[in-house]
C-alpha cells in the first residue's frame, strides 16, 4: 500500500513560505504532493449575539484566552458595546504567541500578560495561580470542553463566553478523496469529514491533539497516524513514521484513544493542592 501515498491533505492555511515548512522536507523525502486546505472557519460573533449571553465584561478581572479570533472578537465587541477595558485587567493566554497578539489591542506590559506554553497543564497551571481573579474564559463554539471541565472540577471561579463559531469551510466530499492521507487538526475537522462522506469510506487519516484522536474513534473513523506521542512529537513525524513503516512491509495498527492517565494525576494533584491551601485560609 505503500504507492497510494502520494498525495496528502493538511486542513490547515498554507504556510507563507512553503519551502521553509516542515511539510517540504516530508513532501521531499516521499516524494509527496502536499495540498493545504482548511476544512473549518472561523467567525467572530456579532454583538447581538454575546449580548444574548448577558455577560458582564466589566465585572471580570481576568480573560483567558487559546487563540487570535477571540481576542479580535473580544475587542470589536467592546468597541461596539463602547466598553473601555481598564488597564487593571489581566490577560493569561495559552501561549506566546496569543500573548504577543495582544499588542493589536493594548500596551504589553509582562506584568499583566501571562502565557503557558501551549499544554493543557501549562495553562492549568497558569490559571490556578490566578484563581482569586474573576476569570472570563473566551471560547469557541463548538469548542473542545477539557479546560471548562478542568476548571469546574478545579472549582475555578470562571465565566466562559462564546466568542467566535466554527462552520465548515466550502469543500466536498469527492474534493477529498483525490487524497491519499487527510490531516485534521481540531476535532471539527473530523465533523466535516463525518458530514461529508456520511458514513462512505474516508481516505486515510492522521489525527493532532487528544480531542481529535478521540472524535475520530468515537466516530468511527480509522486514524493511522497520529501526535503528539512518544514518538511523534508532530503530525508531520506522524506521517513520516507512518510512511516509512508500510513502504518497509510493516503492518500498522489502527491508532484508538485512550485516555490520559498522567492528566487525571495531574488534575487529581491540582485539586489536592488548592484543598489544602483553602483549609490553611480558614
């Protein structure tokens, strides 16, 4: 099977310069024909629409955000609200990138930007030494639920807000089969491919982060490859693994999700943690 793959499908923007990414040196080393394509966009919401939620900006002391879109939608809504966000607000974002994205909007000042470094626990972790601020947590929708779960379970006290919708981009089913190998990256990349192909046999798949792995296997959907890993801190290596295993004869197992047993610890650890430091309050 190792000659069906010739051409792939990353559902993500082209990068500015192809040759610079590290999908060239995988399409080099296979002989790959490499296509980017998002599957999904997303939108702001309108102003109307957060006025439905009946949040108070103002009352919050903190906003936490995962990515660029919210952070527009944010600032427009303020603006069409005429909401003037006082420089006492504190912003943690789940990476540097985000924070830095700030300075579209406000002055950086470090002491009031904080950033994780991209993980799950990195962000927990941010959020728990916050935890006397009143958090808004800016969101998606649909979004994944790991850290509104998390911080509920932490017993965070967060407002999350829908700031932004993600839809599916104009693109069809026999558009995707042209392709040897889909790489999706958000679980709503894995809803399109469920929508489009409604049940008819999928390209094969390679799958980043938890929440996408585990759509694709509640789904049904096989996943070939998938990051990060052990082995594959990538989806590029993913592939590149998967690749060189079927051209070498190997059989390659269908990739399940199972769950994470190290964030349950860590989750578990977290909460030990602020339980104690809430008892020496008292």
């Amino acid at each position: 099977m190792a000659e069906n793959i010739n051409k792939i499908l990353v559902s993500q923007p082209k990068p500015a310069i192809f040759e610079k990414s590290p999908f060239y040196d995988l399409s080099q080393k296979h002989k790959l024909e490499v296509d980017f394509r998002p599957l999904i966009e997303v939108k702001p919401i309108t102003p109307k629409e957060f006025r439905s939620q009946r949040i108070d900006i103002l009352s919050h002391t903190a906003i936490i955000f995962t990515s660029r879109i919210t952070i527009d939608s944010f600032f427009h809504i303020c603006e069409d609200a005429r909401i003037t966000v006082p420089e006492t607000m504190k912003y943690i974002c789940s990476t540097e990138a985000i924070a830095l994205y700030l300075q579209k909007y406000i002055v950086y000042r470090k002491r009031k930007i904080s950033f994780a470094d991209g993980s799950f626990t990195g962000l927990v972790e941010l959020v728990v030494k916050h935890r006397d601020e009143h958090l808004l947590l800016a969101l998606s929708e649909p979004h994944k639920p790991e850290i509104p779960e998390a911080l509920t379970r932490l017993n965070i006290n967060y407002t999350p807000a829908i700031l932004a919708r993600t839809v599916e981009a104009d693109v069809t089913a026999e558009m995707l089969q042209s392709y040897d190998m889909l790489l999706l990256y958000s679980p709503w990349d894995v809803k399109t491919v469920n929508h489009l192909f409604e049940g008819k046999t999928t390209p094969r798949i390679a799958t980043f982060g938890e929440g996408t792995l585990r759509l694709a296997s509640e789904s049904g959907i096989a996943v070939q490859a998938s990051a990060p890993s052990p082995t594959a801190p990538s989806l590029v290596k993913a592939v590149d693994n998967y690749i060189m295993a079927i051209r070498s004869g190997k059989e390659v197992e269908e990739i399940r999700f199972a769950e994470d047993a190290h964030k349950e610890e860590f989750l578990r650890t977290q909460q030990s943690k602020l339980s104690k430091k809430s008892r020496r309050r008292k």
